[in-house]
C-alpha cells in the first residue's frame, strides 16, 4: 500500500505543477505615459497661437482612475491695450503691453476614464512653471522734451523695454477633456481640450495682467490596462 500512496502523491504534485505552467499569464505595468503636442493661446486680449508640448506618466489606483505627473511647455503670447483717450491720461499711465513668455511646467496629474472602455477622459492638474524666456515691451503716456526753434514740451507715446517684470515662478490649475482613439495595439491616438487658470500676473507691477489659457493638442498614449484589439 505505501508504494501506491507515494506513487498517488507524487501525482497529484505533478498536475499540480503542470497546472501552474498552464494557467501563467503574462503581467504588464499598470501605468500609462504619453506624449502630446498642439497649440494654444491666452483667453484675454489680443492673442496669438502659440505652441504647448505635454508628456506624462500616470500610475493606476482603480479600474478607471490613474494618478501621476506631467512636464509640459507653453508659450504665452498677447497684446494688451488700456484702449484710454489722450484726454484722459495721465503722464506715465500704460497705453499697452506687448508680451511673450515661455514656461516649463511640473505638475501632479489625475486622470479618470469614463465608461467601460474609456473612451473619454477627464483630467486635472496644478502645478508651477519655471520661466524660459521672452520679451516684454510697454508703452507709456509721456512728456516729450522737444527744442526746435524754441524750448517746449509735447505729448507722446514712450516703449520700455520691461521684460525683467516678468515673474520667474507661473502657478497653474489645469482641466482637460481627452477622447482616446483606440489602435490595433495599446497604444492610442489622443485628442485633447485643456484649460488652464493662471491666477498670478504676467507682470510683477502690473496686478491686473493676468489670463487664462487653452489649448488643442494630439499624441500617443501607451495603455496596458485595455483589450489589445478595442471592437
């Protein structure tokens, strides 16, 4: 009897094993990262396009939520004008500001899938910006000292160069809205809608200078945590 029940035991290792082998799975990372690009301009006065780049890495917490960061660069650029009469000026008020300004961004991002194969995705993100460059020139309401023939003053426009007041340091808050493409592989084709609330001043003397952002960009997206063939 003992020979049989060895010989039993050492079968039911061997289905055991040979179970083990047959049911393993490969395992991927949960994460997903990507790359976009697109432009983008300023909400308030006159603006122009201007180019924004994004990549990011996003770890999962749930089925439909991954948290993780993102560096990005935006350019910002506009005109602004006081659109004030000469009669009503004062010698040193701003006619206008012409800026440009381009910040790399770091910021923490959320991003959550709706439905079941997430399709569209909503994502949010704050963070500051590190100034990269640009140029900043305002025009003043100023007295003229003039001597033709005779000692006298007139009234003009005067430019300062005034890029120095640009802020080193750019806090943002971002809101997105993304549809995800699907390919024949994990990775995806993304189209994205971002908005950004930029609540501090373009200029350090000038407090109302201030404007939010929006953009329009495309990029690729690497997801494991998806079918490999979307129907």
């Amino acid at each position: 009897m003992r020979p049989i029940i060895f010989l039993t035991l050492s079968m039911k290792k061997f289905l055991l094993s040979l179970l083990l082998c047959v049911t393993t799975t490969y395992s991927f990372s949960q994460a997903i990262f990507g790359f976009d690009g697109g432009l983008g301009k300023t909400t308030s006065y006159k603006s122009y396009l201007t180019p924004e780049l994004q990549a990011y890495v996003l770890g999962r917490i749930s089925p439909h939520i991954y948290a993780g960061g993102a560096v990005g660069f935006e350019r910002f650029s506009f005109l602004y004008n006081a659109n004030v009469a000469p009669v009503a000026s004062n010698f040193g008020d701003i006619i206008s500001i012409r800026h440009k300004s381009s910040y790399f961004f770091f910021y923490p991002k959320l991003d959550i899938g709706l439905g079941y194969r997430k399709y569209v995705h909503i994502n949010l993100s704050v963070g500051g910006g590190i100034y990269m460059g640009g140029s900043e020139f305002t025009n003043r309401y100023a007295q003229i000292f003039t001597t033709p023939s005779a000692v006298s003053f007139r009234s003009d426009t005067a430019g300062f160069n005034t890029t120095y007041n640009t802020p080193t340091l750019m806090l943002q808050y971002g809101l997105g809205v993304s549809e995800r493409l699907p390919t024949e592989g994990y990775w995806n084709i993304i189209i994205s809608q971002n908005f950004g609330y930029l609540p501090k001043a373009f200029d350090k003397t000038e407090s109302g200078l201030k404007t939010n952002y929006i953009s329009l960009s495309v990029g690729i997206m690497h997801n494991n945590q998806r079918v490999l063939v979307d129907y």
